[in-house]
RNA sequence: CGGGGUGUAGCAUAGUGGUAGUGUACGCGGUUUGGGACCGUGUGGUCCGGGUUCGAUUCCCGGCUCCCCGACCA
C-alpha cells in the first residue's frame, strides 16, 4: 500500500496519558488509536498485525480439528444463573444491560456457557464426540482498573476454543494436543524462547490447567524460571513447586511474566451444572467432559511489541508484521528515480510481497525515523544513487544490518514462502 | 473498590484573579532534500456544572476524565 494513501500519520511524541511502552509505540506509529481507558481502535496497520496473529492461530488450531464459528457477544442471563455465574459477587466483570421489551443481558466476557448451551442441539450421543470449536471474539470485561496500554483491556480480542469429550482419557489426550499446538502457536508468533507453560494455582499439580507465560518487563506475573530445565513456576505457588520439582529456589531466576494463554480441564461439572449430557454406548446419560483454552490475541500483540521495542521504535518479527517490506522511495521529485521506484513497487506486489511504500514527498529523515517506528523487518531503500547503482539498499529492521540487493536478490530474498514460520 | 495524582489547540507543554504563550502538526509562499531542515505567514485552545468576585483558565465545592499504587484477574 502506498503511504501517501494511509490516513494515520505517525506522531514524534506520546500521548501523556500512556506509561506503558506498547501504548506509547502503537499509538504513536499509528497502530492503535486510544477510545477511552482500557478500548483501543484498530488502526489498518494494527489490524494487519491482528489478522497475521490470528491467521497463525487459526492454522494451528484447525491443525488440531478445531472448527471455527463466531458466538454472540449478547448472552441470556438464565445460561449464567444456572452456574452461578450471573451475579455480579461472583463476576465482577460484568457488563449488562437490558432489553426494551424487558429482561437482563449480559455482553460477554466468556463463552463456556452459551457454548455448552450451544452444542447440546448437536451433541446428543457419544457418536458426536469429541468435538471441538473456536472463535475469535471480542471479549467485553468491566475491569476496576485498566492498565498497561492494550494489556489488559475492557474490550479486547480472545480465541477460545472449547473441547467436548465422551470421557476423561480422550479430553486428557486432546489437552496434550492442543498445549503443544500451543507452543507452535507461540513459537511461530516470535515468542518461542521466553514462553512457559507454568505451574500456577488452580490444580497445576493435578494438570488441571495451564499457564502460558512470556517473559515481559510490562507483565502483571511472576515467574520463577530454570531457563536450562526451562522450567518456570509462578510465584503464587512457588513453595510447593520447587519441593515437588526437586529444585532449590535459588536456582531460579525471579522476572516478570504476562499470560498470554491458558487452558483448563472442567471435567463434568460444568455440564453437570447445565445439565449438557449425551447417550453413551451403554444407553446411559453421561456428562459431557469440557476443556477450554485461550489465547489473548490483543495481549500476544502488546507483548510482542514490549518485546522487541527498541529506541527507535517497534520491532515486528517476520510472522506477524503489517507487511514484509518497508519501501521507501527518496529523491522522487526527479521523475526518474520515482518511476524506477514506481516500478519496483509494482514488481514486488505482484509477486506477492507485502509492501509498505513511501512514496510521501517528505524529507528523508522523516522517512527513515517513520521507518524505524513502524517497524516493518525490512527497509528497501531506492535513491538515485542506487538506482544509477542498479542496486537497493536492504536494511534489516531487527539487527540494522545492510546489504545492496540487484532486484533479483531481492525477489528472491522476499517471495512468500507459503507458509511463515519463525526462524529464530 | 481503597489511596494518590491529573485535566490548557489534533498532539506535547508554559503561564496568570484582568480575554493565554511556545513547540509540533496543519494551510499558504519561498529556500532546501540520505536521518524528524529553514525563513516568512496563517488557522486553531483553558473538561463539565455550581459558588466567591466588578472580573475565574487561575480560588472554593461537586461531577466527570485519564494515569499511577493496591485489591481483583474464574
């Protein structure tokens, strides 16, 4: 896309109302714009990093049988009564409202209940087990206290996925699954090397549930890690953890986390409580075993720039980048040099390389610094010097190396490869 | 929800009981053109409601907003 065209422009200072690093970077490179404390909008740049995370997810998790669909945000009350979930001493996130022609209703902040109320129209016998389904949705909380920039929102996108099971041993055997697809997930999203899947409360030790951590300055967790065991334990439950794991805690290294997925193993009391069974061989009715497991697609975003941030400004790894290549077109009041780029640009979008273009009448330096903030992994630059030079100067985001590429280097070096893994 | 702070132009900031200044961004003219250049010129502002006062952006009360610490995070 050309960025003459782009209607957000970047901004050399801060808003003074953001502290936090991945607020502070997203607004000002024009990413996200702020709505009100905790609700950010997203920008045509922060909605192509939000589609790249949730085109990795939704690979991984179709990988593993998952089907997508899309819940509503408006929920029944009576769903939620039915697990004691309604009431707002329970759930202090709440949001409700009421209808017109009278009656509660509740804007979702989670889904286990009107999925499970969902499935039972189609899950009747052991014959429709297991079953899985997912959805990306935007999650609606109503948080005493926002914080951190996009990290912890009051409106902000999850994928949740929902597993059914005729017995314990195939949900075991699918939680394994998925965890692991988990891992791919983050792996694939440049997160990899500082993700664990954490012992934590809430039955850790009976493999009840899973953490998903990324070591982060601007998380709210923290983690004790054994980065050679790679092991890592939460500080809620270190005591018992590092007697059970047979380590000394001085062994460890205290940082900070944010969670950035989870998954948990219900059993049958969920569907217990909501009366969600299925015949089994035997004719019986048997409660449905249920496990869900989350992904904060917002938080993985904000995550990913706290990151990889550097003083110049965001830093996308390749597997979730707006785009692939930053070309930035100097010298273009000479007709010249400008088609040459006007080429070029051509070129690489019909080959599939997605290209960001300046194409600005703007001074360097401000094209450079625009750059640098926005963070695209690789800066192609054309000149009239390199044009006379037939070569581009390539500048790698990450590491600041430089290189000059003929154009079929480049296209080399920039053709999609169909699928994007992370090769760190 | 408890505690602390904040609110001046699109953004960032200064200042004052007597109708607000700077930077940036934006418009126009000109010089520039490989790291946010420069000159000239122009547009644009005191969160809301009360109170005190001849006069409030400034002081007082209330509300709202946003930020931070704590609590919470199924």
């Amino acid at each position: 896309m050309r960025q003459s065209q782009l209607f957000t422009k970047t901004r050399k200072e801060a808003p003074s109302d953001e502290v936090s690093k991945n607020a502070q970077l997203l607004i000002r490179a024009g990413y996200v714009h702020k709505e009100m404390a905790g609700v950010y909008d997203l920008l045509p740049l922060g909605l192509r990093v939000i589609e790249k995370i949730k085109g990795i997810v939704r690979e991984e998790m179709n990988r593993v049988g998952g089907q997508e669909l899309l819940m509503s945000s408006l929920q029944r009350k009576e769903l939620w009564e039915q697990t004691d979930r309604w009431s707002d001493e329970t759930v202090d996130v709440w949001f409700k409202s009421e209808l017109a022609v009278g009656g509660e209703v509740g804007f979702g902040w989670s889904h286990e209940e009107p999925i499970m109320d969902m499935m039972q129209q189609y899950v009747a016998s052991y014959k429709d087990l297991p079953a899985s389904v997912y959805q990306f949705q935007t999650k609606l909380r109503n948080e005493l206290r926002a914080k951190s920039g996009i990290m912890r929102g009051r409106e902000f996108i999850m994928k949740d996925m929902y597993s059914l099971h005729a017995t314990e041993e195939d949900l075991n055997e699918y939680y394994e699954k998925v965890k692991q697809a988990y891992l791919v997930i983050f792996k694939r999203l440049g997160l990899g090397a500082d993700t664990y899947v954490t012992f934590a409360s809430g039955g850790a030790f009976t493999k009840f549930s899973h953490e998903f951590q990324t070591v982060c300055d601007a998380g709210e967790d923290v983690l004790y890690v054994h980065r050679g065991k790679n092991i890592a334990v939460n500080e809620e439950v270190l005591d018992e953890a590092v007697k059970e794991l047979g380590l000394e805690k001085d062994q460890l290294e205290k940082v900070k986390s944010a969670e950035i997925g989870n998954i948990f193993n219900f059993g049958t009391d969920k569907a217990a409580q909501m009366g969600i069974t299925f015949a089994s061989k035997e004719g019986s009715k048997d409660p449905v075993f249920l496990a869900s497991y989350g992904i904060g697609i917002t938080r993985a975003l904000g995550v990913i720039v706290e990151k990889f941030a550097d003083e110049k400004g965001i830093v996308w790894p390749e597997s979730v980048a707006p785009f692939t290549v930053h070309l930035v077109g100097l010298n273009s009041d000479d007709d010249a040099v400008r088609d040459y780029t006007d080429g070029l640009y051509t070129t690489l979008t019909e080959e599939g390389v997605e290209v960001l273009y300046d194409d600005r009448d703007a001074r360097t330096g401000e094209k450079f610094a625009d750059s640098d903030l926005i963070g695209i992994p690789y800066r192609v630059v054309v000149s009239k010097k390199t044009q006379e030079e037939g070569r581009f100067e390539v500048v790698t985001r990450k590491t600041g190396e430089v290189r000059f590429l003929t154009e079929e280097e480049l296209l080399n070096d920039f053709m999609p490869t169909g699928t994007e893994e992370d090769n760190d």
